[in-house]
C-alpha cells in the first residue's frame, strides 16, 4: 500500500499542528490537533484528495500524552465532510493527528482504539501522526528517557500506520509507505515546509486571529498612508526649490516604490487567505467572513491609490 499525499494535504497538518504547537507557545501548552483525511482507494493504494483539522486538545496542564475526546459538534463535522465527499465520488480515508515535542506512534491511550474504528468503517484507512518538532530538527524522539536521540534526513515529520488486526484494539500496527506530491525533491521540501512553518507561526496563531489581521493591515495602510504623503511633500519641495525638472523621475521612482508595497502586501493577504483553508471545520462559518471583512479595508484603500497618483501627475 501506498499512501499519495499531494503538498496542500501536507501543509494543512503541518499548519494545524503548528498553529497549537510553536515556539511563541510555552512548551508546557502544546497541544494535540486531530483531524480526517477525504479521497479514495484505487486497488491496494490511498489517494488522499483534503485534508480537514477538526479539533484541537483542550489545555490540561495535568493531562497525559493523547488525553482528548471528540465532541459532538466534531462528530457532526465528520459526518457533514464524509456526505460531501460522497457526492464527489470520495469518502473518508484515516485520521490525523499531532504528537507536538513526543514519538511518532499509535499510543494506546486511544490511538489504537479511534484507528480501529476508522479502519472498520474502511478497510483501508490509514493513520498519520505528525510530530513538527520531528521535522524541524530533524530527530526522531527517543522510545523512553535517556535512550538516545537520532537523527533524521529529509524526514517529513510523520509517519503513517495500520494495525495489524482491524478488530483488535490492542494489535501491534505497521508503518506504510507513502508519496508527498508537488516537491522537486525531498531537500526542497524540507526547505520550503520550514519556510511555510515560519509565516504559519506568525501569521496563524491560534486565538486572535481577528487582532493579528486588523492589526497587519492598519499597519500597512498606515505605512502607505505616509508613503503617499510622502511623496506629495517631497514634490512640493522640488517645486518650492525650482527643481521642478526632476518631478517627473522622482514621481516615477516615488510610485515604483509604492506599487512594490502594494505587491508584497498583496502577497500577505493572500496568504491571510489561504491559512482560513487550515481552520477547523468548525470554526470556518465564524471566522472566514469577518476576517473577509478585515481584509476588505486594505482593498478600499488601493482603489483610491490609483486615484491619488493620477492626482499628483497633474498637479506636478
Ligand atoms: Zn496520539
């Protein structure tokens, strides 16, 4: 068996584990994130098409290692995303889950027990946990204290698994082979994950994301803001002085600034954008629209841009 995972499945768990599991988050408050993975089987192979975050471990600073309970709200997420995949011809094909800072295994806390039932809904389901620590530093966590650490080349920081007997709650389980789709190779993948782990942790927390977002783009209407005045100063000036030969080079210079502005804030937006694709399903009706909404600002702002350059070009 072998388990295809195109990379929009790959960053959605590393995003959703990252997101509970970063180095802005005391160690101590890591948490588990949980989720199920949508597509179909051909054969003996997994084809996996999304990849859904669904919930996320309650903070329990006494709470042993896969100490969660799904609730009923998550129970209905994952009937409503298996209905929907019917309709596309698909189905639901395993879980996922983070083990932030610990080993990549089945624990028999519950691992082996919430396998069992996927596996019996789907005799071909799988199980991936996820560890990002693992990826990023590039060790595998050692089995028990004081065994040592090793380490890991272009290891993508999971690994996928099955037990061994589908109606057994205690069976040994296996590792299964699998394919990440969209890299060049395994050296970039790892390069570009890391990058991707970086803008997740500062752009995606897990609670304010309505502040973090307002904030960024009164920041940056701010700054264009000033950008704009800027220039409008810097031409008076050349008036004022008699140097109006320069305008037109100063105001083509001025405006290649701004547009670059423009440009990478567009950039940042639309990854703003695309992180609303690692919410939990949950979260996705309350969420999407107001950060919409927040964005929006930033949009009203650049259709009056155009507007003030045209302005300067004639007043100078
Ligand atoms: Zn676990």
């Amino acid at each position: 068996m072998t388990v295809i995972i195109p990379k929009k499945v790959y960053q959605t768990i590393v995003a959703a584990a990252v997101r509970y599991a970063n180095v802005r988050i005391p160690f101590e408050e890591w948490l588990e994130v949980s989720g199920i993975f949508i597509g179909k089987n051909e054969g003996n192979e997994v084809y996996i098409s999304e990849a859904y975050p669904i919930m996320h471990q309650t903070y329990d600073p006494d709470a042993i290692i896969d100490k969660y309970i799904w609730s009923d709200e998550d129970y209905i997420s994952l009937s409503i995303l298996d209905e929907e995949a019917f309709s596309r011809g698909e189905f639901t094909v395993g879980w996922w889950h983070s083990h932030p800072g610990f080993k990549v295994m089945l624990s028999g806390f519950g691992d082996l027990k919430t396998t069992l039932s996927f596996q019996s809904m789907n005799p071909l389901a799988i199980a991936l946990v996820f560890n990002p620590q693992r990826l990023i530093r590039q060790v595998q966590m050692p089995d028990k204290k004081g065994d040592p650490i090793i380490p890991l080349e272009n290891d993508p920081g999971f690994k996928i698994f099955r037990l061994d007997d589908p109606h057994n709650d205690k069976s040994p389980f296996h590792e299964v082979d699998y394919l990440i789709e969209g890299y060049e190779n395994a050296e970039h993948m790892i390069n570009m994950i890391n990058k991707f782990i970086i803008n997740i942790t500062n752009f995606f927390p897990k609670d304010n994301l309505f502040e973090t977002y307002e904030k960024f783009v009164k920041e940056r209407i701010h700054e264009l803001d000033s950008k704009i005045s800027g220039t409008e100063e810097y031409l008076k000036t050349l008036m004022r002085q008699g140097e109006s030969n320069r305008i037109p080079e100063v105001l083509e210079n001025q405006q290649r600034e701004i547009r670059k502005y423009v440009a990478e804030t567009f950039i940042k937006i639309e990854n703003i954008k695309e992180y609303m694709d690692y919410l939990e399903y949950k979260e996705r009706d309350t969420i999407i629209p107001k950060v919409k909404e927040i964005l929006s600002k930033w949009d009203e702002n650049i259709k009056i841009l155009n507007e003030q350059l045209s302005r300067f070009s004639k007043k100078f």
